[in-house]
C-alpha cells in the first residue's frame, strides 16, 4: 500500500518549450531604455508644438473671432479631464508592472524554499544517491542565479537548456534513489518535494514571461501623444511651453520607470536573488558528509579513533 501512494507522486511534467518566448517578448521592447526615453520625449515635445501651431493657425484664419470662451472651455474642462485621465492611465499600467514584479519576487523565496527543502530530505538517501542529489542541486541553483543576470540572447538560451537538463537530471537521480526508499512512508514527501521544484521552475519562467500588454502600452503613448497636443493648444507663451516640456519630461521617467519594471531580462529593475544567494552559499559551505556525524557509523568510526588513541 506504501508503494502504491508514492508511486502516485512519481510523475514528471513535460519541459516548458516555451520559455524561449521570453526573448521574443523582450524583442518588442529591446530598445536602450534612453533611447526610448529620447524618442518618446521628441514625441510628445512635437506633439505639443503641433497643438500650439494649430492653435495660430485658428487665430489666424478667423482674427476677428475672439476665442477667449474657447480658451476657457479648453484650460477650465477639457484640459484637466484628459490630463485626469492620462494620470489614471499610468497609475493602471504601474499597477499592472509592479503585480506582476511582486509576483516574480515571490517566487524567488518559494523556489529557495523548496530548493532547500529537497535538498535536506535527499541527505536522507544512501550513497550514491545522495552525493548526486547534492551535485545537482548545487548546480541548478547556481544557474538559476545566473538566469536572472544580464546576458546575450546565445548565452540565456545556453543557461535555459542547461537549467532544463539539470531537471532532467535532478528527476532520473530521484527515479534511482526511489528504488531505494520506495517502501517508507518518507517517499512520498521525497517524491512530492522533487516535484515542487520541478513545478516551481514553471512558475518562475511562466511569472517573467508575464508582461503588461503591448496594446496598454501602445494606447498610452498615443493617449500621453494626445494629451501633449492638447496642452500645446493651450499653451499661448514662450515660458508656458517650456513648462509643459518640463511636465512631458515627468511623463516620459514614469513611462520608461514601467518599461523597465516590466522587462525583467533586460531593465535595471530585477527581482532580488538574495534568498537563492543565501541558499547557495549555504549549499557550497556545507558538504553532505556534515549530515553524518550522529549516524551510527559515524559514531562507531568515532569511538574506534577514540580507542585507537
């Protein structure tokens, strides 16, 4: 009946195939974030101009109209309701970005979890089992570090298919050690422990090829385009021109601030690895043999040196 109930948890997903989207999610927006921010300024600083030259324009061609009332009804109601909704519009789309930031950081403490977790219960297996649990674990979660670092396309997807060998690996080790064990009741949790980190592997990839929607994205540059015309046309002065370019300027950080949070390959704002860190380091300054020293063949090896002496 034992091994009936773990034979239950032996199962090994199928490698994600399509983690490699996430270098063609990241192609749409693979733009140097300054040159984004450059273009996006030029945008916005013609889109307003282009307001301010419709504006003479008008002025020019009916002189004798006054547009003191259009004047009013532009500064007074259209001009504050669509920069209301331009404020709206990015408050939404941060909140989409740093959701799924937050969902990314989450996972990096899961998966440490249950890294160390599988790691602890595989000390639990004999030899050779147990020394290649240990070599692999130590190996999966130093290229996982690695996979969140900066990095040539050729060189993410070498990490990628060494991260899905290392699982390969990490499951056939299992398969052997449960042959071992399969008759305790601990196999089941040995099995259920290895399958949590294969399954939180899908999890993480499945969290950073989230993004917010181009279309979002796409919408609220020609909204911020819109919204620049509209306060070119209300811009009568030399000096209320320049304020509006130092709004515009506020505008672009807060829209390139976005593009970075949401492009966890390539911006500067990354989930922080400090668990994986610390699980590293804690995985190569202990050897598996520091888990042996109250079994009793470390303790009968003990007393025989103690006689000895």
């Amino acid at each position: 009946m034992r091994v009936q109930q773990a034979s239950v948890c032996l199962h090994r997903p199928e490698p994600l195939e399509g983690e490699l989207m996430i270098q063609s999610l990241d192609s749409v927006t693979q733009f140097p974030l300054m040159l984004m921010g450059i273009l996006l300024f030029m945008l916005v600083v013609a889109a307003t101009w282009g307001g301010m030259r419709f504006r003479r324009y008008i002025d020019d061609a009916s002189p004798a109209v006054k547009q003191d009332d259009a004047d009013d009804a532009v500064k007074s109601t259209i001009l504050p309701a669509v920069l209301g909704l331009l404020s709206l519009l990015l408050g939404f789309t941060f909140s989409l970005a740093v959701d799924r930031y937050e969902t990314r950081r989450g996972s990096v403490l899961e998966e440490a979890n249950a890294i160390g977790t599988a790691y602890l219960q595989s000390q639990l297996l004999g030899e050779p089992h147990r020394g290649r649990l240990s070599e692999i674990f130590v190996r999966y979660t130093d290229n996982r570090i690695a996979l969140t670092s900066p990095a040539k396309a050729e060189e993410h997807a070498r990490q990628l298919a060494l991260n899905d060998q290392l699982l390969t690996d990490l499951w056939a080790a299992s398969a052997a050690g449960f042959d071992s064990i399969q008759h305790l009741d601990f196999s089941s949790t040995f099995v259920s422990s290895i399958n949590s980190v294969i399954d939180l592997d899908t999890s993480r990839k499945t969290a950073r090829m989230a993004r917010v929607p181009n279309e979002v994205f796409a919408a609220l540059i020609i909204y911020v385009l819109i919204a620049a015309a509209f306060i070119g046309y209300g811009t009568l002065t030399r000096t209320g021109f320049y304020m509006a370019c130092v709004m515009h300027i506020l505008v672009v950080l807060s829209l390139l601030l976005i593009l970075d949070i949401d492009r966890p390959n390539l911006g500067g704002i990354r989930e922080p690895q400090l668990p994986m860190i610390m699980l590293s380091q804690a995985l190569h300054s202990k050897s598996p043999e520091a888990f042996d020293r109250w079994r009793p063949e470390q303790l009968e090896a003990g007393a025989k040196r103690q006689l000895s002496k």
